[in-house]
C-alpha cells in the first residue's frame, strides 16, 4: 500500500491521456459547428463581399476587395478594427451558406493551436522547463481553453462574434510566442522569419478589439524586460513588430467612426480613471465563474510536472509576489477598454477573451510560485506527482460532473454531444434551411415561419415580427429582399 501512495505519474504518461482527451473532444466540438447558421452581423459585415463578386466574378480576389471596402466603410461610420472587420468581411459564407461551418472550425482550431504554442514556449523558452513538461503546460492550456470557453456560442458558433474576440486573442497568444521566441540567439534566418511573422501578428492585433489590442502591446513590456535582463540580449529585433502595433493601433484608435460609436454610448461608458478602478472590481467579480472547481483541479494536477520539469531550469524566480499581483492587474485590463467604451457590457463574447486572459495568467503565476518555492527547498529532485492525486482529482471532477447537470453543459465537449445526440441541432439547422428556401421562393416582402428550436451553442438570437428589426434588415439585405419578418403568432 505505501509502495502505491508514492507511486507517480510518467509526464509522457499525463501528456498521452491529455492529447487523447483533447483530440476526441475536438471532434465532439467540431462535429456541431457543421450545424451553425449565420446571424446578425454575419449579414452586415460580409454584403459588401459578396456583391463584389456579383459586380466583378465570383473568386476570392473580388471577396477580399469587397472584405477591403467594408473596413474602409467602417472605419468611417462604426470604428477602426480593421483586421477584425476584414476576417469579418471574409466569413466563408460569401462562397456559398453551406461553407458556414468553415469560419467555426477557423475558430477551434486556431484557439486550441495558439494555446498549444504559447503555453509549450513559455514554459520552454522563458522558463526552460522540460520538452514533455512544457508539452503538459501547452495541452492543459487548451483544454482549458477551449473545454471551459465562457460563452461557446460567440465564441465558437457565431462566426462574427468569433473572430472578434476569440481569433484576435489567439492570434495575440501567437504573438506573446513569437516575440518570446525572438529572444532566442538563433541564426540569420530563423530570426529574420521570426521578425516577419511578429510584424505580421503585430498587425492583427492592432486592429484587433480593443481588449486584445490593449493587451498585446502590454504584453510586449514584459517580453522585451526578459530579453534584456534575462537574456542579456539587446530587444532591438522587436522594433520592427513594436511599429507596426504602434501605427496599426493608432490607426485604429483614431478612427473617425470610433467618435459615432461613442456618441451611441454616452451615457453608460465610463470616464478612462473610472474605468480603471472598476476594471478591478470586474476581475474579482468574476474570479470564481472563471475559476471553479476545474481549474482548480487542473492547477493540482499541473504542480507536479511543472515541479519535476523545472529540475534543471537555470532561470532564477525572483519576487514572485510582484509577478502574481502583475499578473492579476493584466488579467484586470480585460475589462477596461469595454468599461471605457460601452459601459458594464458584461457579453458572452468579451467574457471570452477575459477568461482566455485569466486562465494564462494562473498558469504563468503557477509556473513562477513554483519555481520560486523549488529554489527555496532543500531537496528540490523529490518527485510529488503521486498516483492518489490525480485519482482523487479525477473522482473529484466526475462525482461534480455527475451531480451537476445545470453546470454539466458548460463543459463545450458536453454540450456539444448533447445537442447533437438529442437532434436539437439537426432540427435548428435545417428549420434555418427551411426559412432560406423560403425567403428564396416569395417574392420582395418576405414573412416566414419562426424556428421554434433553440440549442445554446447553436442559437445567437431570432427574427422579429418587425421588419425593421436591425437584423431582419441585414438578412433582407443579403438576399435582395425589401423586408423580411416572422410571421405573427
């Protein structure tokens, strides 16, 4: 019996279960998005591509100068996230409804990529962890990421809401990477592609949602400190990446539709210093929904391969208090731009990139608490991923699951299954179907049945009686409709 209770767990062993579940649970997520419609803004933001290709062919090179002019559009009546607005304009949609399902794969895949890279090159690169325990950080980030996403639906289903804010944030984790990888002394080439790709990044998220936007050049502050106090390398190959995100941002910030679209808010959005302060008040609040048990468990079951892969780590873990408190006040600055902006806009897709944000910065403070307290004791080589850990966890995590069907749903693999198992999402897709076929069929004033199915993941919202509806507007619009309008119960 004792000879099993200090019994451990191989890291290849952790990193074999972790690929494994994340790879099923893909299909699962995956496997509902060919069920997702388009809603909205998804109308809106992608006319002006698909009548480019009306006036000039069909292709991807009228798509791209009709996706061009949208973000010119915009830039004057709405606001100035251009590369947002262009990923927007370009929703696969425009080359036929039936691809929707294309930009929500876009969106899986490239949240659970950027969370794999980012959490495998801040362990490696800066820490110098282990390769199998920075592959453990990297896997546990992204089920993380994509198993407990805040709002599944805009983050996930509706393509538009997506890409604002999901895809921006993981195209800002791809940057953090990159630039942490520039702080490598590599050869001539490698790190002029790497400077290219960072300037590349670096435009994304300039133009990116504000959240992001902020974030990304806050992010580059403490890469570059760690370059040149750590590295001892001189961060001069950010210059170029650090431009680009200074113009790209100014670009966006002074944007002569941002002025319209905060006259729209006046009122409710909050004063710069106001925002500040409540942006604090924000992050605790929100602290345990971000948190619950699950990341709880999976920050146990994580100590001990961050322990036994810091074994021959040469980076020295100082202040580890200044780092947490730093972490949490980055953490906080999800929710400034948006209090500045609208006000308390508490929305699923927002909420998506603060949780995004929360859950790195528990994993980096981990690593560094950690690594700190490995310095401090007297045999840092004594293993402590023993096997009764991880069985408690797990039993821990399925008794919860078992017994909580109301929280049972937020786990997206779950949830997923279930709508596509009880058909809910078959019959919300093709009641869409039926309604496109209909509007196709009458002529200019179109009415049309409600779709009485509503799967969460799936449903982003419905058309009014009122043809006047903003997006009832949108959807006569795309189809060359004067009206379109559920018809009265």
């Amino acid at each position: 019996m004792k000879k099993f209770l200090n019994k451990t767990v191989s890291i290849k062993i952790i990193n074999v279960l972790l690929a494994t579940a994340l790879l099923l649970s893909l299909v699962l997520i995956l496997r509902i998005a060919l069920y997702a419609v388009p809603w909205y803004d998804d109308y809106s933001y992608t006319r002006n591509s698909k009548l480019f290709q009306e006036l000039h062919g069909e292709g991807l090179h009228s798509a791209v100068w009709g996706a061009v002019e949208t973000v010119k559009g915009m830039w004057w009546a709405w606001q100035g996230t251009f590369s947002s607005i262009f990923l927007m304009a370009m929703c696969p949609m425009i080359f036929g409804e039936a691809l929707y399902w294309v930009g929500c794969f876009f969106l899986i895949l490239i949240l659970t990529v950027s969370e794999i890279t980012l959490g495998y090159v801040l362990a490696k690169r800066a820490f110098l962890m282990s390769k199998d325990a920075s592959l453990c950080v990297g896997l546990s980030m992204a089920i993380l990421g994509v198993w407990r996403l805040y709002n599944a639906n805009s983050g996930f289903y509706w393509y538009n809401a997506g890409v604002h804010y999901v895809a921006m944030h993981s195209f800002m984790m791809l940057f953090i990477a990159t630039l942490i990888c520039l702080c490598d002394k590599k050869g001539f080439l490698s790190t002029l592609l790497k400077i290219i790709l960072s300037v590349f990044l670096a435009f994304m998220c300039s133009g990116a949602n504000y959240v992001t936007a902020l974030q990304g050049m806050l992010a580059i502050i403490p890469v570059a400190c760690f370059a040149f106090f750590v590295r001892k390398r001189l961060p001069f190959v950010f210059l170029p990446a650090v431009i680009m995100y200074v113009l790209g941002f100014l670009n966006s910030a002074h944007a002569y539709g941002n002025t319209r679209r905060a006259a729209y808010f006046v009122g409710s959005a909050y004063p710069a210093g106001e925002a500040v302060l409540r942006s604090f008040v924000k992050a605790f609040g929100f602290w345990w929904d971000f948190t619950h048990v699950f990341t709880i468990v999976f920050v146990i079951f994580l100590a001990p391969v961050i322990w036994k892969g810091l074994e021959k780590t040469t980076y020295k873990f100082r202040l580890p208090g200044v780092v947490v408190i730093l972490a949490f006040c980055f953490y906080a600055t999800s929710f400034t731009p948006t209090l500045y902006a609208m006000g308390d806009g508490d929305i699923g897709r927002v909420l998506n990139a603060a949780k995004l944000t929360y859950q790195l910065m528990v994993v980096l403070s981990e690593i560094y608490v950690i690594g700190w307290i490995k310095n401090k004791v007297s045999d840092p080589s004594k293993e402590i991923g023993f096997v009764w850990l991880y069985g408690a966890g797990m039993i821990l995590l399925i008794t919860l699951f078992a017994v909580s069907p109301m929280d049972r749903i937020r786990y997206v693999p779950y949830g997923a299954y279930y709508y596509v198992h009880t058909g809910e999402a078959e019959a919300y897709h093709n009641g869409y179907m039926d309604m496109v076929k209909e509007i196709n069929s009458q002529g200019d004033d179109v009415r049309v049945v409600r779709n009485v199915f509503k799967p969460v993941f799936l449903y982003s919202g419905e058309l009014s009686e009122d043809p006047n509806y903003e997006p009832n507007k949108f959807m006569a619009e795309w189809y060359g409709k004067k009206s379109i309008a559920i018809k009265s119960e």
